[in-house]
C-alpha cells in the first residue's frame, strides 16, 4: 500500500517533469529555514516567495509568464549552497541570490562560466559593483563598504565631524562576509584619524564572552557589527550585560532585524542600524498581498513575518528581479527568457520612485539606475533606531551617500587585481 | 552457488596473499573500476561532479588518511579539518608562488608540507594516549585554522580573507576553475584516490602497517618485540597527514574552487572524517570509502526524494534528513559496531555459502 503510494508519487513527479515546458520564469531561492542563521534566514525567503506569489496570482505572472520558484535549502552552508546551485541549474534557472557572502564567492566563477547572473543584494563581493570586470554579479542597491562609510558618516555626525584620537570597534563575524568592511575601514580611519580594533567572532557565534570583555576593557567609542543569524542577538544581549551604551552600537543591514533585538528586550532600546528601505507593513502593496496571498492561504512559511526588516527585504529582492525580468521581456521583446536577456534586464534595471509608487512600494526603498559600468547601484543607507518599548524600527536619518571618494577607488582596485588573476577584458568599451 | 573459493586454486603465496582471492570478487572489483574510468566521464554532468562524485572521492581520500592514523594505529584524531586547510593552503600558496608547476605535483607536495605539519603535532602522541591525545589533536584544529585566519600572508593578503584557486592545465585541459570540464576534476580525483588507496592497502598489509597495528593492540608489548614507537607512531601521523593533506588540496582546487578556512575546514569537519571512520570500519581501507559513501551520499539522496519526489518543504525535509542520518548511524552501529566493512564482510561470508548453508 505505501510503496504503491510512493511509487504513484514518483510517477506523478516524473509525469510532471516530462510534460511539455510552458514558458516560465525559473527563480531558485537559496534558503535557510534551518541552523543557527535560520531566525534571518525564514523572514527573508518568506518576504521573496511571497512577492512572486502575489505576482502570479494577482497579475497572472510577469507579462503574462508565471513565476516558477525553486527552493533549496542551503543551511548558510558552502556546501549545501553548491549543491543547490548545481541542481537547480539545470531546471533552466534565469538568475540566482544566494543570500550569503560565502556562497557568493563561490558561484561568481561558476555562475559567470555558465552566463548565468548573480544578484547578492547589499552583500557578496564589493568590487562586484565594477560592471566592467564582473559582467554577470550584480550588487545594487549598495555594497558593504558604502554601508561602512555610511555608519562612519553618521558617526562623525554625532561626534561634530571630528573623530580624532576616537576608538571605533568592529564586531564581525569571522568569514568573507565579516571581513568584507576591514579594508574599507581601514582606509576611512586614516582619513578620519580613528583607532579601528577588529574583534573576529566564529561561526556559530554563540561565544562572545571574551569579545564583550575586550570592548568593556578598551571603552571604544562605537561599536559596528558585521553579523548574521544568531551572533546578532548574542552580541546584542552582551552588549546589554556590559552596559554599552546602545545607541553607540550600530549594525550593518543584516544586523538589523526584529529578531536580533527582540531577545535583549528593553536593554536593546535604542540600538542603530543601517538599512536600505523602509519598515512596517504600511504601504499599498500589503492589501493586496492580504487579498491575493495571505487570505488566500498562499503565504510562505508560518506567516508570522510579515512587514519585518527582513521580510521586507526579502520583498524588495523579489521586486527587483521581478522588474528586471519585465525589462529584458521589454529589450529582447520576448516572453521566453534565458539567463543571458535576464542579464540584460539587470544590467538596464531602472526602478525609480514613480515606478516603486505604481507597484505600491511608495518611498520604500532608494531608486535604483543600473548601468554597464555600475552594478552596485546608488550606494544610499539610512539608519534606524530600535525602540524596545513600542517593539519598532524607525529611520532616524534620510538616506545618506556613501563616501565615494574613498569607496570608489577601493573598489577599483579590488576589482582590477581581480581582473588581472582571471585574464579578463574589460567591458563597456573601455 | 557463483561466489565460493572453490575450483580457484592458488599455486603461490603470492596467489594466496593477494587482496581479493576470490575471482568473483577479482572480476566485480576490476569491473566497477573499468566503469568507474571509463563508463562514468562520458555520462557526468555538473551536478554529478560538484555534488555527488568528487564529493565522495575527497571525502574517502580524508577517511582513508585517518583510518590509517585512527583505525590501524589506533591514535585518535580530531585535527583533520586543520590538516586539509594545511592541504588547501599549501596548494594555494604553491599554485600563486609557481604558476607553472603541474597541478598533480602540487597537490602531491601539499600532501607532502601537511606530512611535516602532522608529523609535528604528532610528537605529543609519544607520551599522551587515548583521550587526551585527541585533546591535543584538538588544539592542533583551532590553533592551525586560527593562523589561516590570523596571518594574512597564507591568503595572499585578499580582502575577504579567502583563497581562490587559478585555473591550472593538465594535458592542455582546464582541471581548476570555472571552466574545467566535469569529466575531467573526476578524472583527475579518481586517479589520485585509486592511486593512493592503491599505496595505503599496500602499506597496511605490508611491514610499516604491521607495525601500526601492533602498537595500536598493545603498545607495550609492541615495543617489547621491536616495534619502535616513535617510528611507528611518527610515521603513522606522516601518512595520515598525507592523505589528509591532499584530500585538502582537492577539495579546494577540486571540488570548490574557493574556500574560507573557518567554514570549510572547521570542527565540523573533523568530526565528519572521525565518524566516517568509525560507521565505515575501523582498521579498514573499504570502510573508509563505504563511510564516505553514507555520509556525503544519504543527505542529497534524501534531500532529492524529499524535496525533490515528494515535494516537501526544504526546512522539513532538511530537518527528517538530520533526524535520518542520525538514527540510521545508531542502528548501524548497535547492529554492527565495526562498522560497515565488517557488514560487507559478512554478507560475502553467508554469500559464500549461499544458498545451501549446510
């Protein structure tokens, strides 16, 4: 009876598989619903499935081309990640977002061989944004090191532009992504004349003891943190225990969400972070999610994520990929997509305020111009405070620039050395 | 009834000492072999490469270097993470210092460095055993990793702190990088393990492993028969490290192309290889492979009947993988606690008999 059953059910899937493929747009999400990242990982894939739910319901797809995706779980893991790049492949997949530093760097030569584009939103390699040593990784709407330069920004804002003889300490989780800030940093202190003290946290990130006793020893000024999964709210709960004062305590992007604070509780009040696009679930779009996909019982995971930092995003990375399909529909004038015209689409991405209105997303994210030379997008962050008693987010500033004049040239040179290792051309026509 | 000694006779000792005396067996080994050359690169795609193939013959290369440390010398280790990132690194910085040196010699002189590196961590072995011993290993573990992490000469002084391979040539074919071929990584992992496991069944049946297993039984009485101890064990670590050395430097330039010390070689890993050894058999050159096999094999076979057949969502399916993995290492091991060589070992014996037992 039961293997009667199984072997029905892998007839059907067979069946399935060989029917005849209609035109549709193939998606995989890496995600990680498990392991110590698992509390940021599940608002995020939740926030990505939806928005393509919402999609195929409301408009019947893109142009008329349903949304297929494919999840895998990649347990933050390398590994894991691989495998489900390799897998998902070849279910003719138009674009990937790994949603981790380290499965990154490990797919941009892969998927750069198999022409097939990368978006790591706000993480991933920084010199990625150089379009013209890396034609298939994309990294709008802004990279790690505007993202360290923009907390220095506001730093030196508070400080009245002066951080002579000042201590700043990096809190970062020890791997590609933690790292990824140093150089940035490094060269900032120099312009700006602070101590930068960098303090490693390994994986898992359940052990900050001696971490917390070195920044209670040593008094920085401010902290930052370049953290993820569980070390965020490890970090933020020492922090507590040593009574950092909060608000001298600020965050990357992706150490920003309500499940990096929650479990402090009051002693989190106040604790910064930097983000790209708003919070809440105060915008149009969220009717019709409520109408098409949450009354629907469409709604992924246990639907108690909804308007989060990190659904939110997981939102907004759905909405980009979904505009940048239309765009290449629109450029190669064609419903059956390859990753190469998905390429294209991303390379001429233009989701500028009007459009972000339409789609009912007024004000929530910074407008993003892509082009040939630039994939990194406009490098804007803005920072928000964590207020324990009403358990919300609030921006506290607008929407700062990065310091330019010192990312630019790193990423120049990042990306020039990467250039130079792998032979190869500059695009763009230069 | 097919598969029995009988009518096989052996007219030397060399006949009777070979590693597999019945034909049967001769013919189904050279078989798998025959395919696993030159059967299998003309039907391997990316998938079967990056997830499944190479995978295995990285991890039965690092299970067979402990074996020869953990099962025939009886020395416990949980330093094989550190020792593949000495591999890795090794064949990182010979790959950046001599960009014309052969890939196959560079691997083979990372397999060579992590030896040295092992045979150092190794000396504390003369006068701790048991679990301390695997304490020490412990810190060889952390302390290597953390040097990968701290000194940023290992790493070329990158931004991200990791190592990326360059493409290297062999025969005028990409085996490293992006654009290699699949056929060919596999090719290449299947000769170096072939040739290895080759090499360690020799060693182990030969003089030196004689020895490992005599002082592995008793050390005591070992040395009182003329077994050198510090010859012995310092070997054994050099071995070990060997093998777990090149599996290093496969995995990276191999299999991923690009790693980060802290999660490619962290504790985890060790953990992997030592559990490896002990499901597959101890003391045993099929059980490093067969160890191999369940555990880098049964997640992504589980993971593409879960997900794959039956359309279950990916956190369940990862968590019933997790729970699977981990009862069918219990049952194996309370039905079998020498693991699964010893299971092979006695189905060919009732098979020998079969069907007629008595």
């Amino acid at each position: 009876m039961k293997l009667a059953r199984i072997a029905t059910v892998a007839a059907a899937a067979l069946m399935m598989g060989a029917a005849p493929a209609l035109a549709e747009l193939v998606f995989p999400s890496l995600s990680y619903r498990t392991g110590p990242y698992a509390p940021n990982g599940i608002p995020f894939a939740d926030g990505y499935a939806d928005y393509f739910t919402l999609v195929n319901e409301r408009d019947g797809g893109v142009e008329g081309v349903k949304i297929n995706m494919i999840e895998c779980e990649t347990g933050y893991n390398t590994e894991k990640g691989v495998e489900c790049y390799e897998s998902t492949k070849g279910e003719g997949a138009l674009m990937y977002q790994p949603l981790s530093t380290g499965i990154t760097y490990q797919l941009i030569p892969k998927a750069t061989a198999d022409g097939i584009p990368i978006h790591s939103m706000g993480y991933g390699r920084t010199s990625a944004a150089n379009g013209k040593v890396f034609s298939n990784v994309f990294n709008y709407p802004g990279t790690y090191w505007d993202a360290a330069s923009i907390i220095v920004k506001h730093i030196l804002d508070q400080e009245g532009g002066d951080l002579k003889g000042k201590k700043i300490a990096l809190v970062y989780h020890n791997s590609a992504y933690g790292k990824e800030p140093i150089r940035t940093l490094e060269e900032l202190a120099k312009k700006h004349g602070f101590e930068l003290s960098l303090l490693p946290v390994d994986h898992p990130g359940q052990e900050q003891k001696s971490t917390w006793l070195q920044i209670r020893r040593d008094r920085p000024d401010y902290v930052t943190m370049w953290g993820w999964g569980v070390m965020n709210q490890v970090a933020i709960k020492e922090a507590a225990n040593i009574r950092y004062p909060m608000d001298h305590f600020i965050g990357v992007w992706w150490s920003a969400s309500e499940n990096d604070v929650l479990p402090a509780g009051e002693a989190a009040d106040g604790y910064k972070a930097i983000t790209f696009h708003a919070v809440g679930s105060d915008f149009p779009i969220y009717d019709d999610l409520k109408k098409h996909v949450y009354d629907a019982g469409k709604a992924a995971g246990a639907g108690d994520q909804h308007g989060t930092v990190l659904y939110n995003r997981g939102m907004v990375a759905a909405m980009w990929a979904v505009e940048a399909a239309r765009k290449a529909m629109e450029i190669h004038g064609t419903k059956e997509l390859t990753p190469a015209m998905m390429r294209d689409g991303m390379e001429a991405l233009d989701v500028d305020e009007a459009r972000l209105a339409e789609l009912g997303l007024p004000d929530f994210t910074v407008p993003v111009k892509v082009s040939c030379e630039s994939h990194g997008g406009p490098g804007l962050g803005a920072i928000q405070q964590w207020d324990a008693k009403a358990k919300k987010w609030s921006l506290i500033t607008g929407y700062i620039e990065a310091d330019r004049a010192v990312v630019d040239p790193l990423i120049m040179e990042d990306s020039m050395a990467f250039a130079k290792e792998n032979n190869i051309e500059m695009r763009c026509g230069s | 009834m097919f598969y029995r000694e009988a009518g096989d006779f052996k007219t030397s000792y060399r006949a009777d000492q070979q590693t597999f005396p019945i034909r049967l067996d001769r013919i189904m080994f050279w078989g798998f072999i025959a395919f696993a050359f030159l059967v299998v690169p003309f039907l391997i795609n990316d998938y079967w490469e990056k997830s499944i193939l190479v995978p295995f013959l990285v991890w039965s290369m690092a299970a067979l270097g402990l074996n020869i440390l953990t099962g025939y010398c009886g020395q416990v280790s949980l330093g094989t993470g550190g020792f593949m990132a000495v591999g890795a690194y090794a064949a990182y910085k010979l790959m950046t210092a001599f960009p014309d040196l052969n890939i196959v010699i560079v691997i083979v002189l990372s397999g060579g460095v992590t030896a040295m590196v092992g045979v150092l961590f190794g000396l504390p072995s003369l006068r701790i055993k048991g679990f301390y011993l695997a304490v020490a290993t412990l810190a060889a573990q952390f302390f290597l990793i953390w040097v990968f992490n701290k000194f940023a000469w290992f790493y070329n002084y990158s931004a991200s702190g990791q190592i990326t391979a360059p493409e290297r040539t062999l025969f005028g074919i990409a085996v490293t990088g992006p654009s290699a071929p699949p056929w060919a990584t596999y090719l290449l992992c299947l000769s170096i393990v072939f040739v290895f496991a080759w090499v360690a069944r020799n060693l182990t049946r030969g003089r030196v492993g004689r020895s490992w297993m005599a002082i592995r039984d008793m050390d005591i009485a070992a040395e009182i028969i003329g077994v050198e101890p510090l010859k012995a064990k310092l070997s054994a670590f050099a071995v070990s490290s060997f093998y777990v050395g090149i599996a290093g430097a496969m995995y990276f330039t191999l299999w991923f192309g690009a790693v980060e010390p802290t999660e490619a070689f962290g504790i985890n890993q060790s953990f992997r290889a030592l559990f490896m050894v002990i499901l597959g058999g101890l003391g045993s050159i099929f059980g490093s492979f067969a160890g191999a096999a369940f555990l880098v094999l049964l997640p992504v076979l589980f993971k593409n009947i879960m997900v794959g057949q039956f359309g279950w969502p990916t956190d369940l399916a990862t968590h019933v993988e997790i729970m699977l993995v981990g009862g069918l290492i219990i049952f194996f091991l309370i039905v079998e606690p020498h693991g699964l060589a010893r299971l092979w070992q006695i189905a060919k014996e009732k098979l020998r008999l079969w069907p007629f037992p008595h």
